[in-house]
C-alpha cells in the first residue's frame, strides 16, 4: 500500500510562485506520537517536581522537629543530671546524720534499705550514682534513669523521715529532761552517803536538799504530768511529776502545791512552794530524780550554773 501525501500550499500576498510542499502521511503521525511523548514527558516531569518540592518541604519540617526533640532532650538530661547531684548530696548528708545519730548501727537494726547487694547486682558508687550522663543516651535508657531516680528519692524520703522522727524524739527527750534548778538557794545536803541528821547513821540521800525561805517558789525543771500531789510520810508535802522515757522527779516538804494530779506542766512553771513539811529539820526542799525507778545524781541533768 503506497503510502498516501499530503500537499502543502504557502500562496504569497504578491506575486511570488505558489510554493509546494508534499508532506507525507508517515511523518505526520511520527511527529504527533513525538509531540505526545513530549507532552506526556513534560507531565510526568511536572508532577515529579511538585512531589520532589513536597518532600522537601516535608524533610524540612522534621528537620526543625527533630532539632527541638534533640533541645528537649538536652535539658531533660540537664534536669536528671541536677536532680541526681541534689540526690548524691542529700545521701551524704543522710550518711553523715545517721553517722552522728547511730541510726545506721546493725545492732539498732535501724539502717534502711538492703544491707546486702541483690545477686546479679553490683553497688553504684556514691559520688556518681546518678550523675553519670552521656550525650548519645538514648530516649529508653533516660526513662530507665528516671526510674531509678525515681524509686531513689522515695527511698531517701523514707530515710529523712526517719531521721525527722528520731529528732523529734530527741527534742521531746530533751524537753523531758530535768534541766533546770527546781528552786533557787543552796545545797545543804548533796546525793549521796551522809549523816542522818536525826539518828546520825550513816545513809543514802536519794537527792539534794536545797535550803531556801519558807515560801520560795518552786519550779518545773522541765515538762511532764503531775503523779502525785499530797502528803506521803516523811516527805510530808510532795510532788511527784512523770517526765516520760522513765525519768520521773520529786518534790518533798514544801509548803504550799500548785498542781494536782493529772495536770501538765512546762518547764519553768510554778508548781509548789518551799516549806518545812514532813521529815525536816528547816524550810529547804527535798529534790530527787529517779529514772526507771532508780535514784539518780540530780546534778547531772541540771545545765544551769
């Protein structure tokens, strides 16, 4: 089959030849699938660059996003870094309370925490516990971190309470401890072995004999809740106040009581005054301190000059 032509005629305005061209068929469709794939190229090529220029646009934000997360991730690691250094200090300084208190002696079973190291575990040191931070730590091993910091500080509370409670038991101790002079004159009799002064045999004084005028005040040496408050033999009128931790202390001879049975005092409070009741050869007050039932030396828990 011939293939078919086509004749192209360009007629000029003046008065030049008609020009002739034979265009064949063939051709005519060679250049139409040309332009086609031309087309169909610079389509492809379009919609390949609106992809490109989205994924551009795309990696650029999780650029900027994955810049913030590494910022954010920086200061979290600061801020474990700082918490883990608090917590090293306040260790030491737990170890160094419980070092003058004796709280962590094996014989008051007081420690806290294992004594011993799990099996398959090994004891961090102290001074880096927790301070140790590496700049690739991973996300994982940081929440591992806070987990131990975490169970570490619940542990350290622990402890500080403890330490709270046996400071408070050592201020109530003290405020239970017969500190003060209960009156104010001079000691005529002192703890210990003298002379009976009405058989003159040699004895036991259970305490100290501090002579003053009839009537002088009589005070608490320190908090406690009154036993007794009454006449008891020889001591004529007597106070007994109970001071707690089994200290309690007694007041003989006096003339005049203050308190009664049941009533709390503070020290310094008034509670009696001195007289010549019961087994007395003149006013004073007898002053005894008895812990766990047995007399004790009064001066050693006085403070006072």
């Amino acid at each position: 089959m011939a293939n078919k032509t086509y004749t192209l005629m360009v007629v000029s305005d003046h008065n030049a030849p008609v020009k002739r061209y034979h265009i064949q068929k063939s051709f005519l469709v060679q250049l139409g699938v040309g332009v086609a794939l031309l087309a169909g190229l610079a389509l492809g090529a379009t919609i390949h660059y609106f992809h490109v220029a989205q994924d551009a646009a795309e990696n650029r934000i999780l650029r900027e996003e994955n810049l913030t997360l590494r910022g954010q991730l920086k200061s979290v690691r600061e801020r474990i870094e700082h918490i883990g250094t608090t917590l090293d200090r306040v260790e030491r300084f737990d170890q160094k309370l419980r070092a003058v208190t004796l709280l962590s002696d094996p014989q008051r079973n007081l420690a806290m925490g294992p004594t011993e190291t799990e099996p398959g575990t090994t004891a961090p040191a102290t001074d880096t516990q927790f301070t140790q931070l590496h700049a690739s730590e991973a996300p994982t091993a940081l929440m591992g971190r806070l987990d131990r910091l975490s169970a570490e500080a619940t542990r350290q509370e622990q402890s500080l309470q403890e330490l709270q409670a046996y400071f408070q038991d050592q201020k109530s101790l003290l405020a239970s401890t017969p500190s003060l002079w209960p009156a104010r004159g001079w000691v005529t009799s002192d703890f210990g072995q003298r002379l009976d002064p009405y058989t003159a045999d040699r004895v036991t004084h259970a305490g100290l004999d501090i002579a003053a005028p009839h009537g002088k005040e009589v005070y608490a040496p320190s908090d406690g809740t009154v036993l007794f408050a009454g006449l008891e033999g020889g001591y004529g009128n007597v106070i007994v106040i109970d001071h707690g931790y089994g200290i309690k202390t007694r007041y003989g001879h006096l003339s005049k009581m203050l308190v009664k049975a049941g009533d709390k005092v503070k020290r310094g409070a008034r509670i009696a005054a001195v007289g010549n009741t019961g087994r007395s050869t003149g006013p004073h007050l007898h002053y005894e301190v008895r812990v766990n039932g047995i007399p004790q030396n009064p001066r050693k828990f006085i403070l006072e000059e």
